[in-house]
C-alpha cells in the first residue's frame, strides 16, 4: 500500500490558522486509529538548543500546541512534550529551553505538561543492524502514543534534519555523542538512525516548514521561510517530501539511502499518495544547502582513492577564535574528545576529528563554522 502524506500551505505561525491546517491532515490521515479514551501522547518536538522560535532553530511552540488541543479533542487524556537536547540531561536545562522557546507560555494556555523527568532505560531492539540497544528517554518509553514534531531544517551530517534525524532527540542528552563516537562514518550513523526509527515507531510525524532553516543547519543556518506544513504517518515518506521540498535529491540524505537499502522507505516521492497541496507549488529551488554537501564527485572516483579523497573535501569545523567565549559546550558535546580549551579559547586537534559537526551544532554563540578547503568551496 502506497504510504501518504498531506502537504499543506501554511504562510504564518497564527494558532488558528495553523490549527485549521493540522486539523485537516489528521482527519485525512485517520489519526482515530491510534487514538483512544485517555491515552497518553507524548509529542516529541525539536528544540536543540536555547533558542527563540524566531530563529528558525526550533519546532514553533504554535505547532505543537496546535497539535496538543486536537488530540485532546479527539480523546487524548494527557498529552506531554518531552525532549533532549544536547547537552546534559538536567531539568534546569530543559525548564531554560521550554522558557526561551516559548513552550512554557502555551503549555499553561492549551494544557498540555512539559516532561521534567530526566530519567531513562534501555529499550532493546534485536531486529536492530547496527545496534541492538538504545538508551531512551523514559517519557517517550513510557507514551501510549509517539507523535513526533520537526522542524525543517539542513543538517551538516546528515543533510536533512526532519521527522526521522528528530528522534535521535529520544536519546538522553551527553549519550548523543557517543553514538556519533561509534558510529563516527556517515553511513554507519544513518543505518543507526534507521535502526532508531524503526524501534521507535511515532504513531504521527509532524513537519513545522512555516520557517525552516537553510545554510549549514540544524542550529547556525539562517531562517527561512518555506510556509509549509507536513504530516504522514510514516517518517521516511515525510523526509522524501520534506527533501523535495527544499530541493534535495534523496541520495544526498544518508538515512533515506539506507531506509531505502532496507526498503523502510520509498525510492522517489512518485511511489507516494500526495495529499493537499502540489509539491511543485511549495518547493523552494535555492533553499541554501550545507557546505559539506556540495561536492558530489566522489561516486566518480575508483574506489581505492574515495577515502583519501573524502578526507581532503569533507569539510571541517573551525572556531572563530576572536568570537569564542570560552564556554566549553563545543568540548563537551564532541564524541572523540579532540576539543581542549587553551588560554579560555577551544582548540580543535583534527586528527581526531571525526567531522560529526557536534560542536558546530552545539556552539551557543554560532562562532564555529563549517569550512572545507578553498580548492573545494564550489
């Protein structure tokens, strides 16, 4: 059965507008069947870091309260927002984001609880391929329902970050890296993704694509306004629209490749029923892609010189040192532990470094940048 997805024009972040639009695509998607009396959702929004949802960073608070009051009207009993962003896992530090982002201000008008309890376990996945275990917040474990709420974005590693790349959210805090530590090559990290989706199965996937973020996202990219709305069922097939949208080739998305290997996901956005309105008239062709993704040539290569060759183009973070406040968010985030602060500056030893863009992600102040060599920069 072809999988659905209901795009839908959405030019503003006015609660009832966008409320009107969800409320149709949960109705087109049939959302009752998952639903039932007094059940416990959990929404699992994207707010990686502090920021205002100006900034295009995060999932707008307008969004997911919108998603909040129509699952109470169709029976939800409670309906939670959990998250981990990066950074330890600490209610002060959630109780700052919920704050900065708006959350705490709507929760109080529509209802709906912020999670504060930072506890976690194991969730097994035997059917899993490149891992068989995963560390995972205790709300998401414990929810009735997972509806799972991105915000569009571009992702330095990974290309896109939308419903699928979201819920690596689900995984506590400072653990974050050391999954990129194990799984430090592109593919690796994007099969280990699958595996996360695939054991998580959000009952809905909810795309915010009223302002997305372009340039070398998820967190020090420029707003954007692309002024949609997105939602399916199905993770992957939304990732397939949302990278059409911002015009992506699904190969350049390392999760979509391997979802497609596994066949989790569908190979062209031709093998979806499309709902609402018309791709064509929401995409946006010069939506600014990240500079790792900008050269293409290395399937051309023999195999033999493709990692000496992926080396010398992969690009790589580099500190604006004048701008660094010295805060150390860079060096705590990175999984390889190659970041050392000298003289109140981080410093990068880039033999180590494994180019997850972790603490370009994590950076506070966006002072470091993702740069490959001038000979590359095309």
């Amino acid at each position: 059965m072809k999988k659905q997805v209901y795009l839908s024009a959405c030019a503003e972040y006015d609660f009832e507008t966008v409320r009107h639009v969800l409320r149709e695509q949960l109705d087109a998607l049939h959302v009752q069947e998952f639903l039932f009396p007094g059940c416990r959702v959990v929404l699992k929004p994207n707010l990686v870091l502090r920021s205002k949802p100006e900034e295009g960073m995060i999932t707008h608070p307008v969004v997911v309260a919108a998603v909040a009051v129509e699952l109470f009207e169709r029976g939800a009993g409670q309906v939670v927002v959990a998250e981990s962003p990066g950074g330890p896992y600490s209610p002060p530090l959630l109780r700052s984001i919920y704050e900065a982002g708006g959350y705490t201000e709507m929760a109080k008008m529509y209802g709906f609880a912020l999670n504060n309890d930072c506890s976690y376990a194991a969730l097994e996945v035997p059917q899993g391929r490149r891992s068989k275990q995963f560390d995972i917040i205790r709300p998401i474990l414990e929810a009735d329902v997972l509806v799972n709420i991105a915000k569009l974005k571009t992702h330095g590693m990974m290309g896109l970050s939308a419903a699928v790349k979201n819920l690596f959210g689900c995984v506590p805090g400072l653990m974050k890296p050391e999954l990129h530590c194990r799984f430090p090559e592109r593919e690796a990290f994007a099969e280990m993704l699958v595996d996360l989706c695939c054991a998580l199965k959000p009952s809905l996937n909810v795309v915010d694509g009223i302002v997305g973020m372009e340039g070398n996202g998820p967190t020090g990219g420029k707003p954007r306004f692309v002024g949609a709305l997105a939602a399916s069922r199905d993770p992957f097939a939304l990732d397939l629209v949302c990278a059409a949208l911002i015009h992506q080739s699904p190969v350049q998305v390392p999760y979509l490749r391997a979802g497609m290997a596994r066949n989790v996901c569908p190979e062209s956005v031709e093998e979806l029923i499309l709902l609402g309105t018309s791709l064509p008239s929401l995409s946006v062709p010069d939506f600014e892609q990240p500079e790792s993704c900008s050269v293409n040539f290395l399937d051309w290569l023999p195999k033999f010189l493709r990692p000496l060759a992926e080396k010398i183009t992969t690009p790589v973070p580099r500190i604006q040192q004048n701008n660094c406040v010295g805060c150390g968010k860079c060096a705590e985030s990175c999984p390889q532990h190659t970041i050392r602060m000298v003289d109140g500056h981080a410093t990068i030893d880039y033999r180590n470094c494994i180019r997850c863009y972790c603490c370009h992600e994590m950076c506070p102040k966006h002072v470091i940048d993702i740069k490959r060599f001038r000979l590359f920069r095309l």
